[in-house]
C-alpha cells in the first residue's frame, strides 16, 4: 500500500479507547482421549489437537465471537492465537474444502507478500481426536469494523474525516488485492474486519471464500443480508461472484461515512429490499432523505464521493449493470485522492 499506518494522524483516534478490566481466565477443562469426546464450544473449557499431537487449551468462557457458524475463542497457552470452534462437527467433503482454503492463503500470502498485515485466514486444522471440529488463525485485538458504521463512532472526539477515508481506503485496497488473487470473499461484513489500535486492519474469519486451487473449484458459501446486492436479490441461490464484494464494499464506504445511517430506506426496514431493487436511492434529492443529520452528514462529504454513491446506488446509468461496479483498485484510488486533497487543504 502506498502509505504507512504507522504515520497516519488517525492512529490516536483508534488508540483512544475506554480501559478494561481484564477478563478472568478460567482453568480450562482437559478432556480425556475417547472416540466419543468433542471439544463443545459451550464448555467451561476444552482441548484440542492439531496435526503432530500439539494440543491447545481452549478458553470457551471467553469468546471473541459468535455466529452461525460457530465461535472464536482465545487458547490458553498461546495467546498470539486463537481457535474457531464450529457447531458440528466437519464432514469428510467440508474438512476437505476447509484444508484447500488453508492452501489457497498459504499461496496468496507467498505470492502477495503484502497482503500479510491485512489478512488473517484459517492456518491449521485442530481435531478432537478423530474429526474435525475448527481452524486456528492469529489473533487479532481491536475493535470490529462495525463499531465504526454504528452511532458510537459519531462520539468518538479524536475520529475524523481522515480516519474515515483511511479505513475505507485499506478495505477497498484489501478487496482489489483479493479478487486479484481469485478469492470472492462472500461473507464481506463490517463485522469479520477488525481495526487495530493503530488503525490498521486485518479481514477475519474467511474460510467461507469461493475459489479456485488446482482443478478444484469453491463458491463462496456466506452472504451477509444486510449487504445483498440487488442482482442477488432477484436471483436468490445462485453462486457469489464478486461484483457482491463490491457491492457489499461500496455499502460498508457508505456506512463508514455515514455511520449509522444506510444508502436505503433505513427509515423502514421492510422497503430496503424494494429500494435497491429499484435503485431508489434517497440521497440523490435531499427532499427525500428524512433525516437532517443524514442529509448534513451526506452534503458535507466531497463531491468525488457523492458522484461514486450516486453511480453505485441510483438507478440511473450502470446501476444494474454489476460488471461495471468500480472495482477494488478504483475505489481504492478515488478514496485516496480524496484524503489527499483534505490533507492538503488542512497543511
């Protein structure tokens, strides 16, 4: 990336943060050596075993996350880490494709060096002894993404405008890296980023990717609804591809923007659907928006981004044409230029 976090003027913004009284580690739970034990995310505590015997303590007490999927829990005896529990355990046919997803980010990070900082996919299969049962990752401390799309982020003193574009910037750069490397992420939600005291980020949990290694091919299997483009809509089941990445990138620039607010209807939760079908995008007029603040928020921003929601949410010209959505590196690039101009005109 053609700039260093470490010099950023918003690294203070997402440093600045309440302290908090550490949690208290429970003993974990050994769990003796039977056909018939499974580490059980909802356990005081559990182990297990990867590939070689090593075994991992699993802290369940103190999850990270949850989701449909399963949970995220910090290991007790190796904290730089931490272990993605699911719910079932794996088949045979999802072990398999779990396993390609490890190759497939050992590859891109070997071959894209630079995209190391900002991702943190599955690393290593653990098992309870005789199946499947999660993924270890690095782990990673900060705040989700999502924080920063709510209401809270508007309360924040030391955030900017700066700090906006910043983490829209790396998203967007994040993204245009990945496609290039064939992944369709899928599961693009604000939630499965987390930003780092530094302001850096890092896209978590991304073992539901679509792509292709060596004659095998995976489609993308997660779908955040709340980021549904409007192609899917009107084609529900069918394979992701990534113009729904970049779908779901232009609505998560928009919320970071606008925190709290949507491009939609968000007034009515059940017309959203019907507005991005439709390309009603509220934005476009400010009679229409029914909000002073959201219109204040929107008017403020600059004029080069107004032009980038007005082609991605209104229906006028390519709106649905999804191969001419700007791609990963072209978002990247109208963000950057726009926090240039705002630095140049503040020194």
């Amino acid at each position: 990336m053609p700039y260093n976090n470490k010099r950023e003027p918003g690294a203070a913004a997402f440093a600045a943060r309440p302290a908090q009284k550490p949690a208290a580690r429970p003993a974990p739970r050994q769990v003796r050596s039977s056909r018939n034990t499974t580490a059980v995310s909802g356990a005081p505590g559990a182990v297990v075993f990867r590939k070689g015997g090593a075994k991992y303590n699993i802290l369940s007490r103190q999850s990270i996350g949850r989701g449909g999927e399963g949970g995220i829990y910090p290991i007790e005896n190796d904290r730089s880490l931490c272990c993605k529990l699911f719910k079932k355990r794996l088949t045979s046919a999802q072990a398999e494709r779990l396993s390609d997803v490890i190759e497939k980010f050992r590859q891109i990070r070997r071959e894209t060096p630079e995209l190391e900082k900002y991702i943190c996919p599955p690393e290593e299969l653990v098992y309870d002894y005789d199946k499947t049962v999660g993924y270890l990752m690095r782990y990673v401390r900060g705040r989700p993404l999502s924080f920063y799309t709510s209401f809270e982020a508007n309360l924040l003193e030391a955030y900017s405008r700066k700090d906006q574009l910043l983490l829209c910037e790396q998203t967007a750069y994040v993204v245009g890296m990945l496609h290039r490397a064939g992944v369709v992420i899928g599961d693009l939600d604000p939630s499965n980023i987390i930003v780092r005291s530094d302001g850096s980020i890092a896209f978590v949990d991304l073992n539901g990717a679509g792509f292709s290694l060596g004659n095998k091919s995976y489609e993308a299997t997660a779908l955040h609804s709340a980021m549904i483009s409007p192609e899917r809509i009107a084609a529900r089941g069918s394979a992701l591809t990534r113009y729904d990445d970049l779908w779901a990138l232009q609505t998560i620039i928009f919320k970071l923007l606008l925190p709290s607010f949507e491009p939609y209807n968000y007034k009515n939760c059940k017309e959203v659907e019907e507005d991005i079908l439709e390309g009603n995008y509220h934005f476009y007029d400010e009679k229409l928006v029914v909000s002073d603040v959201a219109a204040a928020l929107y008017n403020a921003l600059p004029i080069r981004l107004k032009l980038y929601f007005m082609h991605c949410f209104h229906r006028d010209g390519d709106y649905f044409r999804p191969e001419k959505r700007p791609d990963g590196y072209n978002v990247y690039r109208i963000l950057h230029k726009c926090r240039e101009t705002l630095t140049q005109k503040k020194g």
